[in-house]
C-alpha cells in the first residue's frame, strides 16, 4: 500500500502540472495587465518630437471601388504639410470601378495622387505592395513609407502622431490603433471592437514596455526609409503573415517598432462569423508559419532584439497554443475527478476564480482605454469569454450554487449528478469550441444567424479565435491552399 500511494502521490502531481500549464495562458494574461500601468513610465514619448518627413502612403486595392474614394480624400485632408504627402493606390488589375475612381483622383489631385496599375493581379497582398515599393523608393523624395489598407479612414491627427516617433533614428516602423468603425454595428463587430481593446490598447501597450512588438497593424504601418531599405527594400513573401514577418525582420535587423495608441484609424470588420473566419484563418495559419520559420529564434535572449525574451515567447505562444493549453487543462482535471473529486474540485475553483479575477480586472482596465468602445459594446464586454464561462466562475466563487443548478434542472444534488455536471464543467473549454464550429456551420441556414449569434454569446468570443486557431492547425497539417483571400469591404465605416 505504501507504493501504489507513493505511485498515486505522483499521478496527482503529474496532474496539478498539467492543469497549471494548460492556465498558463490565463495567468500570463494576468501579467500582462500587470506589466500594463507601466507604460505610463515606460514609453517612447520622451524621445518623440515634432516631424514631418515626406511620407509616400502605399495602398494595394483589388476591386476596391465602394472604399477607395473616401480613403483617398480622407488622407489628403489630414492636418499634415500638404507638400510632404502623396498617395500611391497600386491597382491589382481590379475589375470594377477602382481604376476610374483613382484616375479621377488622379487628375484631381496630379503630383498628389499616383495610381499604379497592374495588369497581372491575384498573386497576393505583398506582391502588391512591393510593386508600389519599387516604385515609390526609386524617388529620393521619399523619407517615409506608410502602408495602410484601401478600406480604413485615418482621424486627421493621426499621421503627425506617429510621424512624431520616426524623430528618433533608432525607431523603423511605428503602428496605430486600428479601431472597428463602422456605422451600422452588429453583435459581432461589437465582439471585435472589445477585442481590439484588448489586443492593441492594452497588449500593444505592454509590448512597447517590453521593447518587442509581434505585428505592425497591417492597415496602418509607417516606415522610416532606412528601414524598409534594411529588409531588402521589399516586403516578405511566402507566407500569409506578411506584416508580422515585415515587423520581425525589422527588429531582427536592429530597429525599434512602436505602438501609438493615440493614433485612431477605423476599419470596417466582418460582419459573419464566416466572413471572420476566412479572415483570422489567413493570420493564424500566417502565424503558424512564422513560428517554424523563427524556430531558432525563441527564448534566447539577445542584446539586439527582444523578440527572443522569456516574456515575448510566452505571450505569443500562449496565444499560439491557447486551445491545446485548454484541452490539456480539462484532461488534467478530468483525470483528478476521477482519482481524486476533491483535489479536482479545489483547483477547478482555483483556476475558475483566477480567470474570474483577471477577466474583472482586465475587461474594466481596457474598456476606459476607448470609453467609445466601452459605451457602444458593454454587452460584448460582459458576455466575451461567454454565457458559460460566466457561469463557471459564479460556481465557483459561490459554489453552494452548483446544487441550486442541479434542483433547476429538476435533478437531486446526489453524488453521480454532481459527478456528470462536474465532467461537462470540466470539458467547457474543448464543448464551447465546437458549439462555435456549430454556429458557423448553422449561420448560412434560414434563421441561422440568429441561432450563431446565440451560441456566441454563450460560447464566448475566445471559443470563436480558439476554434479558429485549431483550423489554422488542421490547414497547416493538410498544407491546404495557402492563397490570400480578400476580405470583403462595402464601405460601412464612420468617416
């Protein structure tokens, strides 16, 4: 009897590592908040300054002709020296109205508005910019590259807000704030509006304190000539994730890259969870990508970059690996309940009152970073790690309530009823992924939004990007096609 409690004494063990590994990301995101009031000290402001150098804006279009137009007037109204500016739309041979609107554009605005016409399109997002690259770097007149998407509106300081930080030799690239803007919002543009909250105002911010940025926003990216020059004067091809990699070899090739938080742009997002879907795919397999190329490049330190840093690694493994974290925690729990239901009890409470604490802490921390975003999308605030979440961190901050659920289910609290919903408590985090695969499955039916809707709501937003992250997987591993496809734009947002 000694061995076999020995043998048991370290199965348990064993176990309590799982599950505290499979919260990792849970308690990464917890320091994260906690790193995050330190921007106020540690920040790039002090090394800003005043400057206006001459900025060529790069814009790939394909069939961009409902955006297009409002896109361009919106630049050329920002509050910046005329004189500095001009904008290059690099038409990727579209088929409807984008070449005539930029030409109109053209000689409207001659010297100011440039369209460059390809004839041979389709081959990708980066093919396209580096046609405008080409182009726009052969002119010494050009200091700075900024590189947004034809759909997004820039307010009309932003430009001078992050031009401010190219003041400083060391700094290659600084990136806005994208922010969701359009004018007739649904439950889902509202979910991605909080998230945008979460993954730039607040992560964004923690990264600028940690000196490592993992991705230049794709629509709105400015870049000092030497550093565009410094990684071969083109953009990376090759892979889905073409700004991420542009942001690593920036920083890999000694530059600093810097968040501006105070410089808004608004984009119109997806408005069905398969329209997001196709579009998070693309990054997440992108991702995928850039995690084997940069193999050598994980947590080891080095004195040029920090992209190598312990804190770097986890944060973006953590969001790389979230779903296979949640299916290794519930197998560690589930394994627990059935040796021991009182040790799996005490640290399903544990980890249930932890995440409730840092959901609390981080949701109202970020949601006043925009009050915009906070007043339009409080629901989605409340209800983004979903309906079942909430109720699992209630149960476990007040856990007589489990008994009260079982009797509102007409069901006696015995000992095999508290086992049963015990187990599917245990299993929410791998359930609530495929109530999400259910919901894009059902959204295309008679009724079927409604019914996606619903199961968002009570599956969670994070259920939505985690389901699609094991797609990214599954893609990867069938080397499916890997072509760019465009994400649809009809011109909804907020000028």
């Amino acid at each position: 009897m000694p061995d076999l409690a020995w043998y048991e004494t370290v199965i348990v063990v064993v176990l309590l590592l799982c599950v505290l590994v499979g919260t990792l990301p849970v308690i990464n995101t917890g320091l994260q908040f906690l790193a995050l009031p330190l921007h106020a000290f540690r920040n790039h402001y002090p090394k800003a300054a005043p400057y206006h150098p001459n900025v060529a804006v790069v814009i790939p279009a394909w069939n961009e002709g409902m955006v297009i137009g409002p896109a361009i007037e919106r630049l050329l109204q920002l509050e910046y020296p005329a004189e500095r500016l001009r904008v290059f739309v690099v038409d990727d041979a579209s088929t409807d109205d984008t070449p005539e609107i930029v030409a109109q554009k053209a000689a409207a605005y001659p010297g100011r508005v440039v369209h460059l016409r390809r004839e041979q399109g389709g081959q990708g997002k980066a093919h396209t910019l580096n046609h405008g690259l080409d182009v726009v770097l052969a002119d010494d007149w050009t200091e700075a590259v900024l590189i947004m998407d034809a759909d997004v509106i820039f307010a009309r300081d932003s430009l001078r807000k992050v031009t401010r930080h190219l003041a400083d030799e060391k700094v290659g690239a600084v990136t806005a704030y994208i922010a969701e803007g359009s004018r007739d919002r649904n439950y889902l543009t509202r979910f991605i509006a909080i998230e945008y909250v979460i993954g730039q105002l607040s992560a964004r911010r923690v990264q600028n304190v940690g000196g490592a940025i993992a991705c230049l926003a794709g629509g709105a990216q400015l870049h000092s000539r030497a550093n565009l020059e410094a990684i071969g004067g083109r953009i990376p091809t090759g892979t889905l994730a073409e700004d991420t990699m542009t942001t690593f070899e920036s920083q890999l090739h000694g530059r600093r890259m810097v968040f501006e938080p105070h410089a808004v742009v608004l984009a119109e997002e997806p408005r069905t969870i398969d329209s997001l879907w196709k579009q998070r795919l693309r990054w997440a397999r992108g991702n995928v990508q850039l995690t084997s190329i940069y193999k050598k490049l994980w947590f080891r330190p080095s004195r040029d970059h920090n992209l190598g840093s312990v804190g770097f690694g986890l944060a973006w493994f953590t969001i790389l690996l979230l779903p296979a974290f949640m299916l290794l925690a519930a197998a560690g729990l589930i394994a627990l309940l059935l040796l021991h239901s009182d040790i799996a009890e005490f640290v399903f409470r544990f980890m249930w009152i932890a995440a409730a604490c840092i959901y609390i802490f981080s949701m109202l921390y970020s949601v006043q970073l925009d009050p915009r975003i906070g007043r339009q999308s409080w629901r989605e605030a409340i209800m983004f790690p979903g309906l079942g979440a909430l109720i699992l961190m209630f149960i476990a901050l007040f856990p007589w309530t489990l008994d009260g659920l079982l009797n509102l289910f007409g069901e006696e609290a015995t000992d095999q009823a508290r086992f049963g919903w015990l187990l599917f408590f245990y299993l929410w985090g791998p359930v609530s992924m495929l109530g999400i695969w259910l919901a894009r499955a059902v959204e295309p039916l008679p009724g079927g939004r409604f019914f996606a809707g619903l199961l968002l709501y009570v599956c969670g937003y994070g259920s939505l990007l985690c389901a699609i992250t094991v797609d990214s997987y599954l893609k990867e591993w069938r080397r499916a096609d890997a072509s760019w496809i465009k994400t649809e734009k009809v011109g909804r947002v907020d000028s």
